[in-house]
C-alpha cells in the first residue's frame, strides 16, 4: 500500500471517530434533530430536555390513563376513525348549443373556459355533447393541444375524455371544424348541443393515527393488553386490505367486505411505550367507520397516583414573597373528568369536560418534598401533569 493511500485512510477514520464522540456529546435535542431530517419527530425529546432545564418547572408527568384505584384494570378510549377512499362527481353546463363553421375564406371557431380548483385530487375530466347538423372534420383542442379530431354524424352524441396531464387550473376548450378546401363554394359546419363538463374527484383519507398516554406505574403493572373496536361499512367496491400499527409496528391486517363486525385483538404488552403511543389505521378502499375504540390493560397489581417532587429554598421563598405562583396544570383527554388531587393533605375537586385544568396551588407548596395523589373517579386521560412557577 502507498504511503499516501495509509495516510489518508488513517485521517478518514479519525475523522469518522471524532464525529461520533461528537454526536454522543451533544445534547439529547441537538441530536435527534442531527440525525432526523424532519425536527418534528424530535418534538417530545427536545420537550423533556427544555423542562429538564427549566428551574421554574417543580414537576412535569406523562400520566396517560387513570382509573378508580380499586380497579387493576385501565381502558384508553379512543375518538372514532372514518377512513374512505372514495370519487365524488361534478357536473358544470359549459353551454346550451354552439354554431361552428368554416369557409375558403372564414372561420368561426368556439372557445370555453372553465377551472379545476383540486388539480391534485382530479381522478377524470370528460365532456360530452350532441351534434344536431355536421359537416367536415370536427377539432377539440385543450390547452393548444389537440384532443379529438374526427367526423361525427348528426343525431350522434360524443364523450371526450380530457387528458389530466394537458389541465390547468384555467383551461380553454377550442372547437373548430376542417377546411372545405378546394371546394370553395361549400361550408363545413356544426351544431353542437348540451356541452357539459364532468369532473370527478379522488377524496382519499385513507389513514388516521389516535395517541393515548402510557405512564411508566402503568406499563410496570401490565399483565396483558387487548384492543376493541367496532367496523362499519359505509361503501365498498370489491374488497379492501385493513392494517392497524401500533408505534410503527403491524398490529394487524385483514381482507374486508362491506360488513359491520366487532373486533378483539391481543396486544404484546412489549409493544407499548411509556409515555405517548400512537394506533394507526389504514384501508386501501372503500369508506369505513372504525367506533369504540378502546384499549384495555389488565395489570398485574392496582396503581396509586402518587407523585413527589422537591422544592428548593429559593424557590418556595419567590413563592412566599409573592414574587411568582405555583400553578398546576392539566392537559386532559376527551370525556367528563371527576377527581380529587391531594396535594400535601389539600384536597382540589376536578370536575370537568374540558382538556384543560388550571389552578394556583401557591399556598399548598412546602419547602423540601411535596406529594401529590390523584384519586380519580372517572376514567380519562391526564396527557401531562405540571406544576410550574409563574
């Protein structure tokens, strides 16, 4: 091997190292976004990472569902999913009838104009129309392009499909007829009737995700997990392919006719994280209605809500000198809300329908460690539990 080949190997591979050492050493937020193209994948790190860092933030706790603590069992429902694949057809009357001619020594030609607003969504463009009087070669153009050349006899009626790669958003229809040539003394005509454009539009939603919140007491007590749900068929042709992913891994997948079933599936408890997940459903035909959706967790021992959290010197006496409060605040799921938090032997009544809470807690904050218990008597979502001073 060449000396100068060893050498520059050798810098290259430091090079590599030290890029690594780099990327380890860098803040948790600062490399998830170095190595995800898109930042807000890293939303959630960089989160955690500004609370980490706030002094002003006394505690922060993904939560996610909480039940009666009698109960050793904990359902996340979920809102409906309507995924549908499906064309939506529209009509537009370009006009009643048209007179075209042409001479040795004239023509009259016809233009229309129309628009496409959902270029991207447009699935086929057709216009259609009668002929009551032909003669000669009749000429579509759409855009300057020619789409229809040919001779059509009275009393027949024309569809012409219009290519979706020559549309705009603004368009221009022209329609003329051949040139009678040599035979000066003739003219070529038409009368074209009922011109009407029809435009028919792809509505795809064909994926929607729901995210529930698993806290770290609940994912330690899972014993096992199962999904409920119900699907209805709305309008289907043929079959279609239904997948479920539960944080990007397959769940599920099944072939579908148009029928309403109800549906069971175990859950590897393994496949939930703690913190936020996320349940895809996907179809690739048809309109569907996916209802009671619900994730239900059996545990193995029932779970208190009971949380701590240390208040420094500094901290309580900006608080006690009226310098900034102490604020507790909710971030709620769907559904009617009923719990009693205690915090340090202060009892606060939630009872809401809201996603979000919000009450100042100044006076019940001790210097030291400070406790704080939900007692929930209702099952709902606690998405996030912070306490912060404001």
């Amino acid at each position: 091997m060449k000396r100068g080949q060893g050498s520059a190997e050798t810098v290259i591979l430091l090079l590599a190292f030290f890029i690594a050492i780099y990327v380890l050493l860098i803040p948790p937020c600062d490399r998830c976004k170095l190595v995800n193209a898109d930042d807000t994948e890293c939303d959630d790190v960089c989160e955690d990472v500004d609370e980490e860092d706030n002094e002003d933030i006394l505690i922060s706790e993904k939560i996610g569902g909480v039940s009666d603590t009698g109960e050793d069992q904990i359902d996340h429902e979920l809102d409906d999913v309507n995924l549908f694949l499906k064309t939506e057809p529209e009509i537009q009357n370009l006009a009643s009838s048209l007179y075209i001619t042409r001479t040795s020594f004239g023509t009259r030609s016809q233009d229309l104009t129309f628009r496409v607003d959902d270029l991207e969504n447009l699935k086929s463009a057709l216009l259609s129309f009668s002929v009551s009087n032909s003669d000669g070669q009749l000429f579509i153009e759409l855009n300057e392009n020619i789409i229809f050349s040919g001779f059509i006899s009275s009393g027949q009626t024309k569809i012409v499909h219009l290519p979706i790669s020559s549309l705009n958003e603004q368009n221009r229809i022209k329609i003329y007829v051949s040139s009678p040539g040599i035979a000066f003394w003739r003219t070529n005509r038409y009368t074209l009737n009922d011109l009407v454009l029809k435009k028919e539009f792809e509505e795809i939603h064909s994926s929607e995700t729901r995210n529930f919140v698993i806290s770290s007491s609940e994912e330690d007590a899972l014993e096992e997990s199962t999904l409920k749900y119900s699907i209805y068929c709305n309008e289907l042709s043929g079959t279609a392919y239904f997948k479920i992913y539960l944080n990007n891994e397959m769940l599920t997948t099944y072939s579908l006719g148009c029928v309403t079933s109800n549906k069971r599936i175990e859950i590897d408890i393994d496949d939930f994280e703690e913190g936020e997940n996320e349940l895809k459903f996907v179809i690739d035909n048809g309109d569907f209605l996916i209802t009671n959706i619900e994730i239900i967790n059996n545990l193995d021992e029932e779970i208190d809500y009971i949380y701590d959290f240390d208040v420094s010197s500094n901290q309580y006496d900006s608080i006690v000198d009226g310098d900034k409060e102490a604020r507790l605040e909710l971030e709620l799921g769907d559904g009617k809300k009923k719990a009693d938090i205690i915090l340090n032997d202060n009892k606060i009544v939630l009872s809401t329908s809201s996603d979000e809470f919000e009450k100042d807690v100044s006076s019940y904050i001790t210097e030291g460690t400070n406790i704080i218990e939900i007692i929930p008597e209702t099952d709902f979502e606690i998405e996030r539990l912070i306490i912060e001073l404001k």
